[in-house]
C-alpha cells in the first residue's frame, strides 16, 4: 500500500476522531474538532499531490481518495444534524448525491473501470469543507468568547453559515448532474442489466 493511500485511510481515522471531539462539551473539544478536521482535509490534498508526484497513483488510492472525502464530510455533517447546527434537508441531499455517485463508481469498479474525481467534484468537496470549517470555526468562537456572542453577531455568523451551506448543496448539485451526464454510458449499463 502507498504512502498516498494511506493518508487517505488516515482521513477515515479521522473522521471518527473529529465527530468524537464535537461531542465534548468544552471549548478544547470544538478546538479540537476544528484542528483535527484540518488536518484531515489536509491530507486530502496532500495524497493527491503526492501519489502524481511520486508516481505512485493507482487503482486503489483512486477509488479511496473520494471515499475518504465522502466519509470525512458526510460523518461531521451527520454529527451537526445531530448538535442541530445545520439544517438535515441540505445535509440530506449531500449525502443522497454522494450514495447514488459512490454507487455508480463501486459499479464501475466491478466492471474494471475507475472513474476518478474530477474538478467540479474537487469543486465541491472544497465548498462542503469550507462550509465545515466555517461551522467549527463559528463554534470554537462561540466557547471561548467570555459572556457569549452578542445576538447580533450570533445572527450574523448564523446567516453566513446559511450562505455558506446553500453555496456548498448547489455546486453538490451541479457537480452531481455533471458526473452522471459524462458517465451516462455506465449507468446506461448498470440500468440494462
């Protein structure tokens, strides 16, 4: 197994790590989450950019990668649904995408083809970390600000974590549209058997 591979298996690992520190209720939990989702998205460029560099890319870490990144922000966004930090209908249609795409793909793999992330997919899995980010962020500010936010600012951080989240389901949308249109021929297979 690759280097490359395996900071993609770290990420599933931290995934776990993440949505266990969003559930300590202290300001070194959120911090936590925040700092250990980091890393983790970190180590999704960082595979990448290492196995074509390296040359060390293969069938395997092309399949795992957007696994990874499916596990890594499908699971924080399930553990906000259930902190109620985001509403489950966006949230809902993330993971609806990510299901039917990951499931076209496993398909493709038993055929012997890879069908590898492409930029609007990239595109995307940025926009959903931002959005998390942004989430973390605005709670690890929430706890170690002496006295609270004030309720303006509270509503303000709200609206901008709304903003983000609506950009994040569109640019799921249209990635998700783009990928089932440049692999119709697949799912055209996958239907006819």
């Amino acid at each position: 197994m690759t280097f490359p591979t395996k900071l993609s298996l770290l990420r599933i690992l931290l995934t776990f790590v993440t949505m266990a520190l969003l559930f300590v209720p202290t300001a070194a939990g959120k911090v936590g989450a925040l700092v250990c989702f980091a890393v983790a998205s970190a180590t999704d460029w960082f595979d990448g950019y290492l196995a074509r560099r390296w040359h060390q890319q293969s069938a395997l870490g092309a399949l795992l990668d957007p696994i990874a990144d499916k596990v890594l922000v499908l699971g924080v966004f399930l553990a906000f649904i259930q902190l109620r930090l985001v509403p489950a209908w966006m949230v809902l249609v993330i993971v609806l995408r990510e299901l039917l795409i990951t499931g076209v793909r496993l398909y493709a793999a038993s055929r012997g083809l890879v069908l590898a992330a492409e930029r609007q997919g990239k595109n995307k899995t940025v926009s959903q970390m931002a959005t998390i980010v942004l989430i973390l962020s605005v709670l690890v500010i929430r706890e170690v600000t002496p006295g609270g936010l004030t309720p303006r600012v509270d509503v303000a951080l709200q609206q901008l974590i709304l903003v983000s989240l609506w950009i994040a389901v569109l640019l799921t949308l249209v990635s998700g549209g783009s990928f089932f249109w440049r692999h119709r021929g697949v799912l055209r297979d996958a239907i006819s058997r």
